[in-house]
C-alpha cells in the first residue's frame, strides 16, 4: 500500500514537473496537414509567452520539401518576443509536401522549454494563371462591369480635371468633421462619359479640404487608426500611407506571395497591420457538388497580420476553416467562382478578429492567439439564434461589420435579393448564450416615385461620437429615374441630418466613405518626444517636427502643481531652466500651424525627474546634442575638465566644413546652444574639440 501511494506520488511529481518545465505551441502557420499553400510561405509558431530570443537557433529547424529537399532556415522573434518567425532559404517547389520538425529547445523567457513538434502542409499545385494585382478588388464584388486600370488621362496640370460635381443637404445637426471618400463610375465600358477619380476630403458644407485625382489609386481612402491616411492602390497591389502633408510615406504588401486585396486595411499605432488577399485555386468541383466543372477556378481567402518590420505574423485561410459549400455562390457549372468574398476586417476589444465574408452572409470571430474559429455569425453556419430582428433573412451579403464600443457588432446589409432595400444593423450579442437581439436598424425611407435604395455591393456604416450614424450606400441599383444620395447621416432615431449625391451624369459612387475629426495641423509624434541632459536645475526637451508646423506651444509644471507654465517657441527643442532640485516635473507640446489658422491637439504628458544639488557628474570629458534630426537649432551637452577653448563644426559628405563656431568655455558641466545656417537636407557629421578631446557624431538636417 505504502510502496503504490508512493509510485502514484511519483508519477504526480514526475508529470508536474514535465507540464511545468515544458509547454507546447498554441498557433502553428502553415495548418497542420493544410494544402494550397505559395511555395514562398513563411512558417510562424506561438507559445503564447514572451520567448528567450537566445534559445532560437536555426538547428533547432528542419525542413524538408519532397521535390525541394532539405531547406536551410532563418529564424526571427517579432516585436512582440512571442511569435517565432522562419524562412527558408529558397522557395519550396509546386506540389510539394514539406515535412517541419521543430526540436526541444526554444525557451520562454521564464526559462520553459517548449517540446518538439512536427507537422506536414502542402505547397499547391503546379499552374499558371494571373493571380496578380488585385483584380477581385477592382471587379468590385465580381458583379459590376468597372472600368479597371483606366489610362491616365494625359493632362499634367491636375487642377485642369474637374471635381465631380455634388450636391448636400443638412439640417444642422449633423456631427461636425470631414468627409473622406473615393469617386468612380458604377457604369460599364460601354459608358463613354469621362470618369475622373478623387481621393477627396470636404467640410460639412462641402468645401475642398484636398482632392488629389488617380484612377486606380484610391479605395477605401480612410484615417487609420494610428492617424495616418491610408488607400489602396490598383497598380501594384498595395496600401499606401500619408502623412497630415498629403505625402506618401509608406507602402503595406501582402506577403507570402499573395498580392493584396483593396477590401480593407487597418493599422495600428503600435505598427501592426492586417489585410485581406484573395487566393485563386484550380479545384475539380465535380467532387464537391453535382455538375461541378473539373477545372473551377475557385478563389479563397488569406487574412494576414504584418508586424511593424511588414514580416507576416499571423495567417488565416479560408481554405482551412470553410467548407466550400457553405458559400451562397453557384458551384454548379460554374467555372470561376469566388466562395468567400472578405470585405472587413476587424480588431475586437478582446483582442480577436472579426471577419466579414460577403458570400458566405456570415460574420466570423477568429481566435487571435490560435486562429480557430470562435463563433459564426449569420449564414449556413449561424450559431445564434436572432431576437427582436423581424427578417427572416437577418442580413445577406453583407459589408462593414464593426464593434462599437460597448461591444455591439454593426454591419451594412447589402440584402441582396431582389426587390429588398439595403439597411444598416446593430446587434447586442451574447457570446456565452449566443442570442443576437437587433438593438437598433435603418432603412432609407422611400424616394420620389416610391423607390428603395436597392444596394448589390458595397457599402459602410460608421457609428460617430455623437450617436450618429454615417453611411455609405455603395453600389445601387437605380429602379427609376430619382435622385439616390450616395451618403447619408442619420441620427439615433433615424432622422436623415445630412446627405450627399453626386448629380453629374458619370454615376458616380464610391466603395466606402467615412466622417472623420481630421486635424492636418499634426500633432508632434509621442514617441519622439525625448528628455535630455538633466540636472538639477535644467532640462532639455526636443521632439519630431510635425505637418504643418510653424511653432510650439510647449507646457511644463511640477507635477503636484495644477496650472500650467506655457512657453511659445519656433524650435522642436526647448531648454527648460531654474527649475527645483529632487522635483517631478510634467510637460507636454502641442502644434501651431499658422498658415491655416489651426493647432493641434496635446501630446500625452511626459515626466522627468530633476537631480539632487548633490549628485555631481564625474568630470571625464564628454558630448552629446539635440534634437536629431534637426533644421535651425542645436542644443550642445557637454563637460570640460579644464578651462578650454571650444570649437563645433558641421561636416558634409564631401568633406567639407559648412559650419563653424568657436568660443572659450570654463571647467564644468554646460549646455550651450547654437544656431544653423540653411543647410540643404541631408546626412551630415558634427564635430566637437576641445584642448584634450574630439568628438564626432552624426546628425540628421531636415
């Protein structure tokens, strides 16, 4: 009895330590045993917890493709320490199995070892066809003749190409911001009219703010959610972004090997970004269905989420977790079919995704740590049961499905089925008993002659900070010969506030639009905002320069302090002087902008603490500047150990000296400033003497 009582304790302690000393993975990319595969995917792997980036070595890998043989691998931990990223060296090769072995041996940074794993995909078959571009996008939805890569019109002065013409009505109580869309033509190549597309930002009143025109450049042109200006852009497949100055400061590509799709983007201000690419595959549907054609071109569904380096993290396939025959597509005789037709993407309070997948009329929540499916939401596979919503079909082929911000889901319901107006819902879902109750609908009210606004594609809805609703009403069918507005706003009970048409011949619409509080008067970036050279009494404060900005208002106070001191200055820095030794200090910067009357917002505020009168630096000699980049000012940090004279100078890369200054300076700690000549743009040395030392460093001149 003694001697199995202690067998079972040993077993218990041999089987605790192993769960505690070793832990497995959570996601895997590629699936397990998936197929369909680009052959220059990506392998990625989380645990779930912060990884010892010392522990991943690459011989911890192997990889071995059938056709391809033994694969050499580089291996990555992304800026959140969990998600081990690999490479191979070379593509794997068409039809192919790989086979992954990953060893014991990746640590956590709590000292866990993770267990070996192994796992098999395949790469997809070999064959050619066009998959390049975007095309989906471009068809939009696959159901309307478009005018796709249009020439560009020959004109080279942009301000000769006139703006579509529009016409807006209010009430006055619409919530005050600007509106963001993009124009083109619902028409066919029949349609000889011109056909001029806008990026375009209005007042309420409709007043220019921008408009800059490029066909093929411009879909769901929005203010992200880390603040800059995104859109995508047909010719190569990308989502550009814009800074508050109208320029192009970076470019977002699906990676391996998918080209993006221009349904959605969003990116966030920790540089994470996620988007959506359509995967066209050759099936034999004659396996699937009944009358199926043996060689469909059949199109799923790829969800990436790039990191801040654009290195793909995480990768959701439709292929992996949809039947085909859950879309309300035709798969009989049909030879080219898109089954999933994703339009939104969206991040959740809790961390997780929501997808929105227009022909299966289905919204889906994506596990973000695992990539399992955590419910289904409407279509073949709804999980929950409607209440308070009197359609039988709640909602089909929908776009645009949001959380708000107390939780509700949001979505614009296409309603596609013939003789049914479009409408935009609200549902309180109740995850744990999944019920959806309808909290709250629209449906435009019938225009002259009776007609409906009949939406086939396309469309958004935005809940705004009023209680407001804003939305877009996409691609509609027009049943009569009536002015159909392209944009309404509606307030809580469903009075139309403000709306918009486009009333020239070109049948103009746009795929989404938006309302935006849009400040170009940039606020300083938080995290640029730098404390240099503390002391007891001073401190030196510089930050990024901003669109737009022709000074500064620049905030401090002690931190137990309630009113603030303000300061004005033309420069990004800021010397602060005769403050109190041992004190907590705040401070914060905000943006004037002079030439359009406006400033920004305040930074979030920042703190430093200043030294005691008795901490001393050791007086070895030494020298450091800000800002960097700068344009007209810099702030000198340095110690002397002697009276010396002092001389900075600025080098280019020619070598030669563009700036010079000299002056005698007496043993100690000073900061000194000094200011530039105009100096061309560009990569520059700054020089410091003194009698017993040099000091060289680079600076940055914007």
């Amino acid at each position: 009895m003694v001697s199995s009582l202690r067998w079972c304790l040993t077993v218990i302690i041999i089987y605790t330590f192993i769960e505690k000393s070793s832990a497995q993975f959570q996601y895997i990319s590629p699936v397990p045993g998936s197929i369909y595969h680009n052959p220059s995917t990506n392998i990625i792997l989380k645990n779930g917890n912060l990884i010892d980036s010392l522990s991943l070595t690459p011989g911890l890998f192997t990889v071995v493709g059938s056709v391809s043989g033994v694969h050499s691998i580089r291996v990555t931990l992304s800026d959140d320490q969990q998600t081990i990223v690999a490479y191979p060296a070379t593509y794997f090769a068409d039809s192919e199995t790989v086979n992954v072995s990953v060893a014991t041996g990746i640590k956590t940074s709590t000292g866990l070892v993770l267990r070996d794993t192994a796992f098999q995909f395949q790469t997809h078959p070999d064959y050619y066809f066009n998959r390049g571009y975007g095309k989906r996008s471009y068809d939009l939805d696959g159901e309307i003749p478009h005018k796709a890569y249009l020439p560009v019109d020959t004109r080279t002065d942009s301000s000769e190409i006139p703006l579509p013409q529009f016409l807006i009505t209010d009430n006055g109580n619409e919530y005050p911001s600007r509106v963001f869309y993009y124009n083109f033509k619902s028409s066919g190549e029949q349609d000889t009219t011109d056909d001029y597309q806008f990026k375009t930002i209005l007042n309420d009143n409709g007043d220019s703010v921008y408009a800059s025109y490029d066909n093929n450049t411009g879909i769901d042109f929005k203010l992200n959610n880390n603040g800059y200006l995104t859109f995508f852009n047909g010719y190569d497949s990308s989502f550009q972004m814009m800074d508050s100055s109208y320029h192009l400061i970076d470019s977002f590509f699906a990676g391996n090997g998918y080209y993006a799709d221009g349904h959605d983007f969003q990116i966030f201000p920790d540089g994470h970004s996620y988007l959506l690419a359509y995967d066209e595959q050759i099936i034999d549907m004659s396996k699937v269905v009944n009358n199926g054609i043996d060689t469909a071109h059949v199109t799923g569904l790829i969800l990436q989420e790039l990191d801040k380096k654009k290195q793909v993290v995480f990768e959701w396939r439709s292929w992996d977790h949809f039947d085909i025959r859950d879309s309300y597509e035709l798969l009989h005789n049909h030879a080219d079919i898109d089954l999933v037709h994703g339009n939104s993407i969206e991040l959740e309070q809790d961390g997780n995704i929501l997808l929105s997948s227009r022909h299966l009329s289905e919204v889906t929540k994506i596990n973000h740590a695992t990539g399992e499916t955590i419910w289904r939401f409407g279509g073949k596979n709804n999980q929950f049961a409607f209440i308070n919503d009197p359609d039988s079909i709640p909602f089909y082929y929908q776009h645009d499905a949001r959380q708000l911000a107390n939780g509700h889901i949001t979505l614009f319901n296409n309603n596609k089925q013939e003789g049914i107006p479009a409408s935009v819902k609200e549902y309180a879902l109740d995850e744990i008993n999944k019920t959806a109750m309808l909290v709250w609908s629209y449906v435009h009210p019938s225009l002259d002659s009776g007609a409906i606004i009949i939406s086939n594609a396309m469309g958004n809805a935005q809940r705004l900070p009023n209680g407001n609703t804003f939305i877009c009403w996409g691609y509609f069918i027009k049943t009569a010969q009536v002015s159909y507005p392209n944009f309404t706003e509606v307030d809580s009970l469903g009075n139309i506030v403000w709306e918009f048409r486009f009333t020239g011949n070109e049948n103009y619409i746009s795929y989404r639009a938006f309302k935006f509080d849009w400040k170009p008067c940039g606020l300083p970036v938080p995290a640029s905002l730098v404390v240099n050279s503390v002391t007891y009494n001073s401190a030196g404060l510089s930050w990024a320069v901003p669109s737009f900005a022709s000074n500064y208002e620049v905030d401090y106070k002690e931190s137990a302090a309630a009113d603030w001191i303000v300061l004005t200055t033309f420069n990004n820095s800021y010397l602060l002087t005769s403050l109190v030794p041992e004190t907590q200090y705040d401070w914060r910067v905000k943006t004037i902008c002079t030439a359009m009357s406006d400033s920004s917002d305040y930074t979030p505020v920042e703190h430093f603490n200043t030294l005691s009168t008795g901490i001393s630096s050791p007086l070895s000699e030494k020298f450091s500047f800000f800002p960097n980049p700068t344009k007209e000012v810099l702030n000198l940090d340095y110690i002397l150990n002697k009276n010396s004279p002092v001389n900075c100078f600025i080098i280019n890369m020619l070598g030669e000296i563009v700036f010079n200054k000299a002056w005698h300076e007496t043993e100690g700690h000073h900061l000194s400033i000094i200011t530039l000549p105009y100096l061309n743009k560009g990569i520059y040395l700054i020089g410091f003497k003194t009698e017993g030392q040099e000091f060289y460093k680079k600076v940055i001149i914007q």
